[in-house]
C-alpha cells in the first residue's frame, strides 16, 4: 500500500510515530506534515481533531512525560535532560515541567526516584541501556558468580 493511499486517521499515527521518534529535536510542522502526505493546514487540522491537542501541544507533551521518565530511572542532571530533549534552556524546560506536573525536575526526581525495576518496560530498558551505555552509571549492583 503507497503511503498517499492511508487515510488521514493513519497519517495522523504516522505523524505521532514520527515525533515520538524525534523528541531530540526540534519540531518542524512543514517536515512533519509533508511526510504525512498533508498540507501544514490541513495536517494541523486533522491532527488536533483525531488526537485532541495541536501538535506542538503534543510534541511537548511527549517531551515532558520522556524527561519524567529520565529523571526517575536515570541520574542525567536536569539541564543535560533539557538540552536532550531540544529545550532552548534549562529554565524554560522547568518552567514547562512544573505546568504539566505542578512541580519542579528536582521535586519530581526525589519524589519519584526509587521506582521498581519491575515497572520498567521492554522499551524503557533499551533507553535506559542507551544511556547507561553513553552518559550515567544506574545503580546496579552486578552479581558474581562462581563456577561450581
């Protein structure tokens, strides 16, 4: 099936798996519309009537739910999170966090940092690998084991 023949409710999900994809960077309606096949109006339209909120309220709130995620399973300090999802500043990244979830990085860090490992998906753990691999060290105690 050729992209051109989806109908606008499946290039609307092609468009959020694109962002999704892409919190690391900034968002580009034009970009996005064009690779849903959509005019920017139209794709602004349609968007906001299948999911509900425009897209850049969207996209902002992906960000904010994956900046949550990394400050409870990783230690990235909070500005290394901001400028890891594209904000301008660590400052506008807190201003943005506190509106969504009525309390600061920090706040949401100590409230929210000893999650079981049990809650964490399959796909959490990948970015968690992700980031353990490049930039943090979890607090994992490795296991020895003995030959017998």
């Amino acid at each position: 099936m050729k992209k051109r023949n989806l109908s606008n409710i499946e290039k609307i999900h092609l468009s959020q798996n694109l962002l999704e994809k892409n919190l690391d960077q900034s968002l580009d309606l034009k970009k996005i519309a064009q690779a849903s096949f959509l005019s920017t109006y139209h794709f602004h339209r349609m968007f906001h009537s299948v999911v509900g909120m425009t897209p850049r309220a969207y996209f902002e709130k992906l960000k904010l739910e994956r900046s949550a995620f990394l400050l409870t399973v990783t230690n990235l300090s909070i500005a290394d999170i901001a400028w890891e999802l594209s904000y301008e500043n660590p400052e506008s990244y807190a201003r943005s966090f506190k509106k969504m979830f009525q309390m600061t990085p920090s706040q949401f860090r100590k409230q929210n940092s000893r999650i079981e490992k049990e809650e964490i998906s399959n796909s959490d753990n990948k970015l968690i690998r992700k980031y353990s691999k490049n930039r943090i060290s979890l607090k994992i105690k490795p296991k020895i084991l003995s030959k017998k």
